[in-house]
C-alpha cells in the first residue's frame, strides 16, 4: 500500500512546509560554510603574510650586515628589548 492521500484529503500545506524548512536549512548551512571558509581564509593570509615580512626584515638585516659588518654589535630594535649580557647581571 503506499502513502499517497485519499481522494479529497490532500494535504499540501504539509508539502509546502517541509519544503520551505528543508530549503532554509539549507540556505543556514551555506551561510555557516561561508563564514567559515571565509575566516579560514584570512587566518591563513595573515600568517602568510606575517612570514612574508618576517622574511623581509631577514632580508633587510641580512644585506645591512654584509653592507656594515659593525653593525651586527648593533641592536636594531628598541633598547629595552636588547640582548646585552651586562644588563642581566
């Protein structure tokens, strides 16, 4: 026997409904892939990016110091964060 309505006993609305709620739950999963792909994907290029500079300034430092030997005593950054021995002490 199959489940098919009886004659005057359509029941459409029912059809209807669970077509709307499946397509909206759709449409929700979608939305949440995206916004997940989409936070990935600037996650992953802000690292990248971070490496790309990070190899810059290896660069920079790199052609300074084949430039000015005497420079590597230097420390580039602020002096607070120096890395002399003297200070430990």
């Amino acid at each position: 026997m199959s489940n098919l309505p009886i004659q005057g006993e359509c029941n459409c609305s029912k059809c209807y409904f669970e077509l709307y709620f499946s397509i909206k739950r759709i449409i929700f999963w979608t939305i949440i892939i995206a916004i997940y792909t989409v936070c990935s994907l600037s996650i992953f290029g802000a690292l990248l990016r971070s490496v790309h500079i990070l190899q810059n300034w290896k660069k920079r430092l790199h052609n300074q110091l084949i430039e000015n030997p005497k420079s590597a005593d230097v420390w580039p950054f602020h002096p607070e964060f120096s890395c002399d021995e003297s200070d430990i002490e």
